[in-house]
C-alpha cells in the first residue's frame, strides 16, 4: 500500500484531521495496485473516508483538479468512471464530467 498525502500551507504534523472554520488538513491513505494502475477500484473503509467523499461532493470541479481528479473532458471519464463517482459519492454533480452533447459541440467552419 502506498500513500498519498495532500499539502496545504498548514504545517503538516502526525495529528489527527482537524478543522476550523471549514478548513482541513487533509491527509487520506489510499491503497492502490500497480499492477492495475489504477486506483478507482479502492474501498477503503478507514477513519475519516466519508468525510472525503463529502468534502468531493462539496468541491467544484477545478478544486477536484487540484486535489487530482483529472478534469471535464479528459479521456478517463467515460460512463464507467463516472457511474463509479457517483457510487463513491452520493450526490456529487457529475455533469461537468460528461461527454459535450451534440448542441455543445461548435460547428467545423468549412474553409
């Protein structure tokens, strides 16, 4: 298992998450396997997983970015990830993260 920790200009010491005034130091284990690459397969049940899984629904998706979703209109979302989110997450907004429609998609300018 490896972890990843997400650094904030808060000094980070071995404590316990805290907050104040809505603001967290954050700092999550995640379990990953390299030979799948991939990380969305992990449930891990530790301390404090829910309270990430609300703080995502909470997030816009430029502060998801920043914290390493990959962002609207990269090829990792596809309807399996998305539903996959939507699982981890009850009650995130997932539209930023599907595909244009064809209404949103600008016309080719023939030359």
């Amino acid at each position: 298992m490896y972890g990843i920790l997400y650094l904030t200009d808060v000094t980070v010491d071995t404590a316990p998450t805290y907050v104040v005034d809505r603001a967290a130091h954050l700092g999550l284990p995640l379990p990953t396997d390299a030979r799948k690459g991939s990380y969305d397969k992990a449930e891990h049940p530790g301390p404090n997983w829910n309270t990430l899984h609300e703080l995502m629904v909470e997030l816009d998706p430029r502060q998801r970015h920043l914290l390493g979703f990959p962002p609207p209109g990269d090829d990792h979302w596809t309807d399996k990830t998305i539903g996959h989110l939507e699982r981890m997450c009850p009650g995130i907004d997932s539209k930023p993260y599907l595909p244009p429609t064809p209404a949103q998609v600008p016309a080719q300018v023939a030359r």
